[in-house]
C-alpha cells in the first residue's frame, strides 16, 4: 500500500513540481547528514516543495529550519528528538543505531522557515505524534490535516489529502 501511495503523490506532484524522489537510507547515518543530503539535492531552490512521510517527514522539517522552502509537507512526522525519543530509545536503536539516537536526544524541534508548512496526520497514529504535530504546527502557525480513523499508513484516504494541498 506505501508504495503506491508514493507513486500516486509522485504523479500528482509532477503535475505542478520538478520531482526528485529521495530515497535516503537511515540505518547507521547521522541525521545531520541526512538534512545535508536532502538540502544539496534541492540546491537551495527557495521556489519548492518537500513532503517527508514518517522520519522522512522529520527529514523535510529539519531541511525547512535550514533553507526558506516555498511549501513544505510534513505527514505523520515521528516524535523522534529530544523529549519524545526517551520512551522509544530501544525501538529507535534497533532501526537507527546507537549513535544516531544519541544525536536524535541532543536534537530541538525550532522553528520552520518555509513560506507554507502543512502538517497531516492520521487519528490514530497515537498521542505522541498527534500531540507533537498539533505543537508544531501552533509553533509555525501551520497548517494541519487530521484524518480521521487512520493511522500511520499511507493509503488513500491520506494520498487525497495529500494530492489535494500539493
């Protein structure tokens, strides 16, 4: 289901975007390098837009502290930093390893400098990320999607919303 869920949000995108689709590998990889890798793919093109699903969408919210985005789409971003990392350490360095999650610890939300920041989420993806995402977007006076009795999956009630914020 995730993957034609990303394949239906590259074909609604490439409707009114250039795509780049970043495929970044996250096992054992500083997040700093991950936000890196992401920035020098965009070029600093101030005039687009990143959408990140999950810690690709922490990915696009770090990438948005950084350089002014144009809109950035954040969708079900996962409470991995700081505060919200202690309650899933064990869980995080099984997926990431010990020394991302120890950087993930050190790590502060901020603030976004996109010109448009949309937040999505499901109802059910749990109190943590609901709660970090509704934060979020009072913090950055976003915008925010919830969708109703879904959760952290990207199906096609998720993919409409998506299509339709694009």
């Amino acid at each position: 289901m995730r993957n034609q869920g990303y394949r239906r949000i590259v074909r609604e995108a490439k409707k009114k975007y250039d795509v780049t689709f970043l495929n970044l590998q996250l096992k054992n990889r500083l997040f700093s390098e991950l936000v890196e890798e992401g920035i020098n793919t965009i070029n600093n093109a101030s005039d687009c837009a990143v959408l990140g699903f999950s810690i690709g969408a922490l990915i696009a919210y770090f990438i948005s502290k950084k350089i002014e985005l144009n809109k950035c789409i954040i969708c079900s971003l996962t409470p991995a930093i700081g505060v919200d990392i202690a309650h899933n350490t064990k869980l995080y360095k099984k997926y990431l390893g010990r020394k991302q999650v120890n950087e993930y610890k050190q790590m502060t939300y901020g603030k976004s400098k996109a010109r448009e920041l949309i937040f999505i989420c499901g109802s059910e993806e749990g109190d943590s990320l609901v709660n970090r995402t509704k934060k979020l977007r009072r913090i950055n006076n976003g915008i925010l999607y919830i969708i109703e009795n879904n959760d952290h999956m990207l199906n096609e009630a998720y993919v409409d919303v998506i299509a339709k914020v694009l």
